[in-house]
C-alpha cells in the first residue's frame, strides 16, 4: 500500500494503511524539531549459509534490532534485509508500534505484503515514525547491464513526508550496485532516482515521477571513491562533507582494519578503509541538516578465547540529524 503498513495493537495483526489512517496519527507539534535519520546496511546472512555460524547471523540480527528500537529514530533506512530479518523486526514490539514499515513478511499476521523480498534474496526496508506526516512510498526501479543483458537492480524505496504547509520532503533508502568496477551501473541508478524524483516542479507528479521540494538519498551507495560523488551533481550536497570537512578518513563506515566482522568474512586479507555509505540531499526547505555521525561501530561481546567479538554488521551506520520546518 502507498502508504504502508502498520500494526493494530488491538487485533494484533498488520493492516494496509490508507490516507485516513496516515492522517490520524500525525502529530502536529513537529515545527522546529529535531528529525534523526538513520541509514544502515545491517549485512545478510550469506557467510553463515556457506560456514556455519562465521558471522554469527542469528546474534547479530537480534542486537541489530535492539540497537534499532534504542535508537528512536524517526525514519530508519536499512540495506540487505532478508526474510528473517524482516521477520524480526516486525516481532519486536516497540519497532511494529512505533513505526510504520515500508514492507512486511508475507507470512506475518495472515496479511499478504508487496513481496519485493522473497526468499533467497535481500532488499532496502523503511521504518517511518507513525506520528510523522507519512504521505507515501513509492519504489523507484531501475534496468542495468550486467554481463552485456538486462537485469533488474535492488528497487530504490522513497517515502514522501508532506508538511502541514504542504511541502514535500522525498526521503529514498537505496542500495545500488556493489563492486568496486562497476560504477556505471551505479551512475544508471543515480540518474533513475534524480528522474524520477523532481524537485524542480512541486506539482510534477505523474507517471514515473514524484514531486517534492526536497529530496535526499541514503544508505549503502557503494561508491568506493570520492569521484564517484559526480553522480550526484550540484546542487546535491554530501552531508558528510558538509558537516566534516577536515576528517580523515573522512566518515568511513566500511572499515576492514577495524571491523571484527569484516575480520571473520576475509580473514584480514582486505585492507580497505572506504566510504561505501553516504547521504546526498538537495535543498533545505523542509529539512535543514545539523550533523551527521556514524554509529553501531561497537562489537558485541566476546563469546569466548576464538571470539574478539564481532561488530553486527561490516557497515558502520549514518545518523543524520535534521531541523524540520513544516
């Protein structure tokens, strides 16, 4: 549904959301305050799938959602989501009530969901807080060549805040193309999402366009250089190097010399520091950016003398946090 799913206290099942729900949970003392946004690929279970318990899936998705419901964010984007995940985020009581969720498991609550998750694979999930002025999601998908033929990438996930004055912030969760040589596939999904997300004309929509007055795009964009910021040209800012000019590494969330996790997946054998995760937004008319941080960096707790204690995902996490003007 447009605008999403969200769970019934009361029946103890999920419910397709309609504009009259949405409505009715807005809270309209948002004027001044503080937005956080976080941006996280939390890693599927692929390495657990090949050798038994090496990225201790099972522990890892169980902290993430802890951390996820501690963090109290108002819009969560999260990367690689599979199934199981899925199904545990919406287990936990405190995300399933407080947020509206851009997809559920098919099998939760006898309700059928989109379906752009199925097993064996992994997608891009949002968690809107329900008091926010959800106006919808949408999917944005693009067509990229691999291998000399068409193959259909990862859809792009975009909920669409609409303010008591009517303006409309476009905020997208994204996981484009991964591989170090494969930036023109990333530089095709770059420019689908600028198409198909206008900020140039707040009443543009239509067929295979989405009106705002703001936009921004977040999550794990695989851009291992800094050239490849380009693909989002001026006037898209990067929010990291708005707010941190002089850091170095400048704002790496894929850390192979720290991140015990990535240490299990390679065995150390890859050396990389790299800023695979941004956040690139254009325009401050709704949201104006205060800082952005990187978070989840803390290992979880050793389980023994083989164990250093591994990080939850071989992502760190962005929080982004933002004024809201409605």
């Amino acid at each position: 549904p447009a605008f999403g799913w969200g769970w019934d206290v009361e029946k103890e099942g999920w419910f397709a959301r309609s504009e009259e729900t949405a409505v009715g949970e807005v809270d309209g003392e948002w004027e001044g305050r503080e937005i956080r946004i976080l941006a996280w690929n939390v890693m599927m279970g692929m390495y657990d799938r090949v050798i038994s318990g090496v990225t201790q899936t099972e522990r890892r998705y169980v902290a993430i959602v802890k951390f996820l419901a501690d963090s109290d964010a108002d819009l969560i984007a999260l990367n690689e989501i599979e199934l199981p995940m899925l199904a545990l985020l919406g287990a936990n009581e405190v995300l399933r009530q407080r947020y509206v969720f851009s997809e559920i498991p098919v099998d939760l609550g006898g309700v059928e969901g989109r379906g752009r998750i199925q097993e064996g694979s992994h997608g891009v999930v949002l968690l809107v807080r329900r008091s926010l002025p959800l106006f919808s999601f949408h999917a944005i998908h693009s067509t990229i060549i691999r291998k000399g033929k068409p193959k259909t990438a990862r859809p792009m996930i975009v909920a669409r805040i609409r303010t008591t004055s009517g303006r409309l912030v476009a905020i997208c969760g994204a996981h484009l193309e991964a591989r170090e040589g494969r930036f023109v596939q990333r530089r095709q999904q770059a420019r689908d999402f600028i198409r198909a997300v206008d900020t140039r004309d707040a009443s543009a929509d239509g067929p295979g366009v989405l009106s705002a007055h703001q936009a921004m795009i977040m999550g794990d964009l695989n851009m291992h250089t800094e050239a490849e910021n380009s693909m989002f040209p001026v006037p898209f800012n990067d929010a990291w190097k708005s707010m941190h000019h002089h850091d170095e590494p400048a704002g790496v969330t894929w850390d192979s010399i720290e991140n015990t996790l990535i240490h299990a997946m390679v065995l150390n054998c890859d050396r990389r520091q790299m800023r695979l995760d941004r956040v690139f937004y254009i325009g401050q008319q709704v949201l104006s950016l205060v800082d952005v941080d990187i978070v989840a960096k803390e290992p979880l707790l050793s389980t023994g003398w083989s164990d250093p204690g591994i990080c939850m995902s071989d992502h760190y996490g962005l929080m982004s946090r933002w004024t809201l003007h409605v």
